[in-house]
C-alpha cells in the first residue's frame, strides 16, 4: 500500500507517542520535502522531526510537478499542497490529512483520505490500541488538536466505546 502523508497528522501522533501507527498499519509512509522543511520550522524540531528524519520507513520525495503544487498553494498551504501532488504523482492508496480544506480538495482529486482519527479507528479495529479515547483525549490535551465535541463523540460511538 501506498501511503502519503502531511505534517499534522505526523505531528500530532508522535505528541502522543503513536507515530509507530503509522508504520504499523502501513509499513511505509511518502512525505514530501516541504513535509520535512514544516517539521523543521522556525529553527524548532517539531514532534516526529527526529523520528522521521531516522526512520527506514518513512520516505521524504521531492515532488515534480510543480505547476500542481502552485495551484493547490491558492487554497492549502505548502505541506498540504505537496502532500496531495506526491500522492497522485505515486498513485498513493491513501493521504493522511487532517484539514478539512486539504481533505475535500484531495477527495475532489480522487484520493482516498484518513485524518488521525481514521487511524486511531483503523488501529483498534487492527488490535494496536484498546481504546481510542484516551488517544483522542491526549490529541486535545498535549497536541492540542481541535476536536469537536460533536466529532469527539462521532469518532467515539464508531470505535464502539459509547
């Protein structure tokens, strides 16, 4: 399986000590270079920087066609926009996105997406993780990553835990 991925679902699940999901469920994972510069940014190593810069399985590509990437810059920005040029020039299986605006126009490209809750789901339903909320939990709390209540509760009655 080919898989693609952009900065903020790297970021937020090594914050919680699960980026090893990502190569558990799909053994290799595509970023691009801007995914890298992004993990880098403001002179400061963002979570997953060192595990991704030392990881075998994780892949950072530079992407070729940069026509592409300049018009998907109009709406995303840099990560997203090379994250979706690399998983159509690989023909990836699957992007990991989380921004709704990255999601609906990789989706409008015909790329199958999954955000870090789609992980957390695909890896209980895979026997790694027991419980999903105590993920989602620490993706508020210590990543601080926006999940409404309404989306919390979504993700929480499809891992079966309400």
């Amino acid at each position: 399986m080919i898989v693609a991925s952009n900065t903020s679902p790297i970021t937020n699940l090594a914050a919680i000590g699960q980026l090893d999901l990502l190569r558990a469920l799909y053994e290799k994972i595509y970023i691009p270079r801007a995914v890298l510069s992004e993990l880098s940014a403001d002179g400061t190593h963002w979570p997953g920087y060192a595990q991704v810069c030392s990881a075998d399985w994780v892949s950072a590509e530079t992407v070729r066609d940069r026509a592409l990437v300049r018009s998907l810059l109009r709406d995303l920005d840099l990560g997203e926009s090379e994250s979706i040029a690399l998983a159509l020039e690989l023909g990836a299986d699957l992007v990991v996105l989380d921004e709704i605006e990255g999601r609906r126009i990789a989706r409008r490209v015909g790329l199958r997406v999954i955000g870090v809750a789609g992980v957390l789901l695909e890896a209980k339903s895979n026997g790694l993780v027991s419980i999903v909320r105590t993920n989602l939990d620490a993706l508020r709390s210590t990543a601080g990553f926006y999940v409404s209540d309404a989306f919390y509760n979504r993700v929480l009655v499809l891992a079966d835990e309400i």
